[in-house]
C-alpha cells in the first residue's frame, strides 16, 4: 500500500447517511484525478466495467436487488416476473425482506430512500473488507453519489420545479388559447 494512497484516503472528508457530503462527486474524482496513478483513476471512473472482486461482488448484489424489484413490481401488476429477471434468484434474505418492506412503504419517495440506505448499509458491508486501497475509494465514490442523488431530491427544489412546470403548462396553454381564437 503506497503511502500517498493512505494519505489521500485519510484525507477524505467522512461520509454519513442522511447527511450532505462535505465535497461534490466532480470534487472528488478531481482530487483522484491529482493524487491517483492513471490505472486507479481509471478503475474508479470506469466502475464497475473493469473486472475485479468488487466489482463482481456489487454487479452480483446490485442484479439481485433490482430483481427483488422486478418480483415486487410484477407482484402489484399480476404479471410474471421471469421475463424481466436476470441471472440468480435469491441472494440475501434479508436484503430481500428489506426491498419488501420498501415496497411497503406509502411514497414513491419513501420506497427510493429505504432502496438507497440498503444500498448504503451493503456498501458499508463491503467497505470493511477493502481498507486504503484502490476498492476503499470506489465504494466511497459510489455512496458520495448516493448522497448526492438523495441530496438532489429534497422536497422544496422539487415544489419549485414542479409549480414552475406548471406555470409554463398554464402560459403555453394562454397563447394556444388566444392564438386559435385569432
């Protein structure tokens, strides 16, 4: 382990769930940028084409939990889940309950959260076998976009979108209005 990689690693503002990060996702692939060698950078921006044990590990984690999705959905439709399931059925059992008790929830916006504190709470998992290497930053890389996409879903932003959607609805639905009574 390079000593310039345990330091750039210690460096690294802590991540928290629920909380905003300290540094943007540009930030941070800009700070790899300057302190990683061209492979390491490579292997973080390319995640997870290039094949490593993470990567098998999380493309293994992440099919299995979006097929757990696919059975939810097609459970609510009356539809058969198996054209839309890929590769291995089960792989965690409570993984599967908590995507359950997501589709549980109310809110399509409460169903996302609890999909992406499981996705967290599996990263975290992983995080402990990987320590100051190469894996450590890729994990961090991809809660920091967790909390970045949580972070772009606030409710106020989403009000402000959404009324001034609406308000251009209104103003284009006036001028066909007025143009066709011309």
């Amino acid at each position: 382990m390079p000593l310039d990689l345990f330091y750039f690693i210690s460096s690294l503002p802590g991540l928290r769930w629920g909380e905003a990060p300290k540094l943007s996702h540009g930030e941070f692939m800009e700070k790899c940028r300057n302190a990683l060698s061209v492979k390491d950078l490579r292997r973080i921006e390319n995640f997870p084409a290039e094949k490593g044990e993470l990567e098998s590990q999380w493309i293994a984690w992440e099919r299995f939990m979006r097929n757990a999705i696919v059975e939810e959905r097609a459970a609510r439709l009356h539809v058969n889940p198996s054209l839309w399931r890929r590769g291995e059925k089960d792989f965690r059992p409570a993984d599967r309950k908590a995507v359950e008790e997501a589709f549980a929830k109310s809110s399509p916006m409460e169903r996302e959260t609890a999909l992406d504190n499981l996705r967290w709470r599996v990263l975290e998992e992983m995080a402990v076998s990987y320590t100051f290497c190469v894996e450590a930053l890729i994990i961090y890389s991809l809660q920091l976009q967790i909390l970045e996409h949580r972070q772009s879903r606030q409710e106020a932003p989403g009000a402000a979108t959404c009324e001034s959607l609406v308000e251009q609805g209104f103003a284009q639905a006036l001028q066909v209005r007025q143009s066709s009574q011309n």
